[in-house]
C-alpha cells in the first residue's frame, strides 16, 4: 500500500484561526497556524500545503530566519487551511513566490530559502501580549517600522534592537507625515529621492556642523538624542537619520513644493534665492537663522545650485506659457 503525501489530501479550514501580522512571512504564520491548531509538529501543516521542492521542512526554520515560498497551487491550500480568503490573506502577508514556478503548476510546492537580511522580529511588546508569546518573524519593507501602540521603533534588520521614542515625540510626528507625503503623489520615488536629498543635507549638518552656523541645530539635535537615550539601555542605537528626521521632513516639503521649486529655479542672483532660505529657517523653527545656508560648500546651496542647474530653462520656458511644471 501506498502511503499518499500530505498534500494530496483535501484542504480544510483548520478549527482555529490566526490573524497574520502585516509583512509576516510565510513560515511565522504557517508556524503560528499550527501552534493555534496545537500540532505537535507545526512541519505537518507545511507538508500538508505543498510539496518541498529543495529541501525538508524543520521546524526551527523560522528561528534560523528561513521562509517557505509558495506556488499558486499550495497558497490558494493554505488559505483554506487558514480559513482566510486568499486575496485578504496577500493583503498581509507579502507571500514571495518561487523564483520560477513548479514544472507542474497543479502540483501544490514549497521552496525553502534563507531570508535573514530581509527580516526582523515583530514588535516584542505586541508579542508578549499574544498568547504563547510566539515568534514573529516580518519583512522589513512590508511591515509597519514604528509600533504607535508601543512607541517603538523597530530598526531594519534583525541587528538592530528596538528603539523607545516615548520621550520624543517628534520623531514619531515625523515618520507619520513622511509616511503621508510618500501617499501624497503618484510618484513616491519622486518624492522618496527628495526625502533622500533632505536627508543627506540635514545628515551633513549634524555630522559636520559649522560651529557658528549650526550651532542652534546642533543644540536641538544634543537635546533630542539625550532624551532618547535617557529611556532607553543602548543608546548609540539611535540612527542619525531618525534623530534628524523632523527636521529632515520639513525640509522634504519644502523641497518637493512647486512654488519653492519654481521660485528658486529662477532666482539667478543670490539675493532673490535668499527668502528661501529665510522660509527653510522659519519652518525649521529658527526666526532669522539664514546665515551659511547658501555659503558655496554648504550642502543645500549645492541641491540649489543642481536645481538650477537642471530646470532653469524648464521654469522659464513654463512660466512664460502658463503651463505647470515639477
Ligand atoms: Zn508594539
């Protein structure tokens, strides 16, 4: 007698239910599916899904920072098995496919491959209040990287430990009207390049500030990171990029504006550029703060220059025939 694999026996929704997590990976959910379901090998539910195409299942993959992916055939059976529909399933779970698909689409399979750079753990505060205190392994780039609930942000990789942002609550402020600018267009990686350039300027100044000029920055920045670090064990831990990002966003909306941009593309001389940098001041908070700003080395007059540089005939050619133009 002929003993038939797992998988081909029909799917049925399993008696309890998981909600997956946004950005989980295949295997945290198949593997929390399982615990919920009180299987002693949580393996069983991934041979029941689809056969291994590269390599057998164990069952400490998850912790070893594996995911299992999934062919059409074997997703659609687990979304039976979840008794989730497959479409709401994908919502959540970003569920990458096989490189190249199974020779036999109809022959439900899973690929197991190594995915450590592109994960970390869920938040570990909403996990210690899941039952079980499972593990929660998510994608980096499809999970939410600040926990609101928690204050936590959850860094990109799985080296990096959590970050308390309680006692600055501008840096969460920031994420949330960076995560709303990225929203605001069509085009986010237009928008995501300006937010790269005002990250660059405002990395440079607090790398390399100029004593006299930036000394009022600087002073903010000193201030912002000794409040994290005061609640929090590691405190090197706190990226530069997030100590500066309100002042980063801020910068970002200004230079993505299209009057600003039309304005500055055909101020030729230096003074027409200055109200400018006297509104970049303002905004940062610094009432008559415009001095060094536009001195040659400084990083912003360099994206001015740049700027100019580029579309200076565009704004002419534009402003004169009343058409918009980025
Ligand atoms: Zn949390």
């Amino acid at each position: 007698m002929t003993v038939l694999p797992l998988w081909h026996k029909p799917a049925v929704p399993l008696p309890f239910r998981v909600r997956p997590v946004r950005g989980e990976t295949t295997l945290s959910f198949v593997f929390r599916l399982a615990a919920a379901n009180e299987l002693v090998r949580p393996t069983t539910l991934l041979r029941s899904i689809g056969h291994p195409d590269n390599t057998s299942p164990d069952r400490f993959m998850v912790l070893k920072n594996w995911d299992v992916q999934l062919n059409l055939a074997a997703r659609q059976r687990l979304a039976i098995f979840a008794g989730i529909p497959l479409k709401q399933l994908a919502r959540s779970l970003p569920m990458p496919g096989p490189r190249r698909d199974a020779i036999d689409p109809a022959t439900p399979s899973l690929h197991f491959a190594g995915v450590s750079s592109h994960t970390r753990t869920h938040c570990p505060r909403c996990i210690a209040q899941i039952p079980g205190a499972p593990v929660i392994r998510v994608y980096s780039s499809a999970a939410e990287g600040y926990c609101r609930r928690h204050q936590l942000w959850l860094g990109e990789c799985a080296a990096q430990p959590p970050v308390n942002l309680s006692s600055a609550p501008e840096i969460a402020k920031a994420i949330h009207r960076r995560d709303k600018l990225f929203r605001s267009d069509e085009d986010p990686d237009w928008i995501s390049s300006h937010v790269n350039t005002a990250q660059d300027i405002m990395i440079a100044w607090r790398r390399n500030p100029d004593p006299l000029l930036h000394r009022r920055l600087t002073r903010r920045w000193n201030a912002r990171e000794d409040a994290v670090n005061a609640v929090n064990h590691a405190p090197q831990l706190l990226p530069t990029r997030l100590l500066v990002l309100p002042e980063t966003v801020i910068l970002a909306e200004i230079l993505i504006d299209p009057t600003w941009r039309r304005r500055i593309g055909l101020a030729e001389l230096v003074h027409e550029q200055r109200p400018f940098y006297l509104h970049i001041a303002h905004r940062l908070g610094f009432l008559g703060w415009t001095a060094g700003l536009h001195t040659d080395n400084d990083p912003l007059r360099r994206w001015v220059d740049q700027h100019r540089a580029q579309h200076r005939h565009t704004y002419r050619f534009t402003y004169r025939h009343h058409t918009p133009a980025r």
